[in-house]
C-alpha cells in the first residue's frame, strides 16, 4: 500500500533519501528489502531507525529509576537493527545506509523525520483469517501525519 503525500521536493524526488522504520523481525522483512532496492535504484541514501523505549516497570511490576540502564536498551536495538540489516544490506553494496538508533516513540520519530524523505517505508503483518494488513502504530501514525509519501510493505508468511 503507498499513499502519496508530501511537499514538491519529496514528491519530486529532490530529498534523495529513503526513510526505513524497522521494527520486529516478523513485520519488515520484506520492507527492509523493499527499501535498498527502493534505494538502489533511486541512487539515494537509505536511512534506517529503529525506535526503542525505555520500560517504567521492570518483570515484576516494579517502578523502574529514571536514571535506569538505557544504554543497554540502545544497545539491544542497535542489535537488532544490525541483524535486520545483515542479510540483505550484502546484496546491495552500493546503497548508502545510515543505520540509528533513536529513544522515543517510533510513530513520531518517523514522522519528524519524513519531512526529509522522498518515501517512507514501513512493515506490516499480514495475518491468516484477516482481511487486509494488521497495521501497528507507527505505521497507521505514519499514514495518517507522514510529511512524505508512505509505503507499507506486508510481511509475507
């Protein structure tokens, strides 16, 4: 699904970027493919974010500190956005990617961030025994506010 939005410079093309918000492995496979051939053949930069969030409450239902261990949570989505990333980023050598790791919600991450992408690119699930795709938050956030336009690309089973 694209929905086509955005300011002259982005619908133009002019921005020469890609936006790509990864998520969970079971949801943006197939965008995270999407996205370097979407690159790839645009010649443009492919940025690459993965959005995490800090937990207030720990395991056991307890209030967690402020001043709790967010780098550890940075770097479990570096991880994951590195293991995202692997498979196919060998592929497609010459696209330009900048992989990072921002603390906040991903809905308005991507959408702060989509005024300067000519596409933003997203993942959804596509469940058996529903019609159409399982849209999450950051992508229904997307379709709605994105400052470019937006494809939303469904996970195959």
């Amino acid at each position: 699904m694209i929905v086509v939005r955005g300011d002259r410079a982005g619908l133009a093309g002019m921005h020469e970027r890609i936006l790509l918000g990864v998520g969970e492995a079971d949801t943006c496979a197939e965008a995270v493919r999407f996205a370097f051939r979407e690159a790839e053949l645009r010649g443009c930069i492919l940025d690459v974010v993965r959005a995490w969030r800090r937990p207030v409450y720990d395991v056991s239902g307890d209030r967690l500190s402020a001043a709790g261990p967010a780098e550890e949570y940075g770097r479990r989505a570096a991880a994951l956005l590195d293991a995202q990333l692997e498979p196919v980023s060998a592929a497609y050598p010459h696209v330009r990617t900048r992989p990072a790791t921002v603390e906040g919600p991903a809905g308005k991450i991507l959408v702060d961030r989509s005024a300067a992408a000519d596409l933003v690119i997203t993942g959804a699930r596509r469940r058996t025994g529903h019609f159409g795709l399982q849209l999450g938050r950051a992508s229904h956030t997307l379709l709605h506010h994105a400052q470019s336009p937006v494809a939303v690309v469904p996970q195959r089973h």
